[in-house]
C-alpha cells in the first residue's frame, strides 16, 4: 500500500487517461494498490479510520484520483477510442 497526496486535474482528456491502480481516498491523501480489500486491510492494520464506498476509486499513470463511476466512464470512453484505431 502507498500513501501520496490527493491530486486533481481538470485538463486531461479522457482518451488520454489511463486507469492505473486501485486507490482510497482519505483526507489529502490516497492510499494506492492491486485491490481495494488489499487496501482496506493495509489501512486497517495501521489503525486508520475505515473509508466510506465513495471514497474509494482509482488513480490515473499522473495519480489524479477518480471515484467508480468517474472511472468507469474513462475506461469505457478508452475502449472505444482503442476500437476506432483497429
């Protein structure tokens, strides 16, 4: 489990995003790794205060954080942008 500082940036284009790890949200930080239970265990060991569901998403290859749904749209959009190239 990784902890880095909260991100966002509003100028990325969605074709251009790529959904990297699983990540929780947590104050100004988010805690990165494979599966969100992996994390949630690792945050539990640490003593941390357990998340909510919105507060668990993705980060992006720059670490910007997206909840489900934001990334759900992304890898959908990426999808289809993909199969245009083929």
């Amino acid at each position: 489990m990784d902890k880095i500082p909260l991100k966002r940036d509003n100028c990325i284009k969605l074709e251009n995003i790529k959904i990297v790890k699983a990540a929780i949200r947590q104050g100004d930080f988010v805690y990165t790794g494979w599966r969100h239970a992996d994390i949630l265990i690792s945050m539990d060991d640490a003593g941390c205060d357990k998340p909510s569901y919105d507060d668990q998403g993705f980060i992006d290859q720059h670490g910007n954080f997206y909840r489900r749904s934001s990334a759900d749209i992304i890898v959908r959009v990426n999808c289809i942008f993909c199969q245009l190239w083929l």
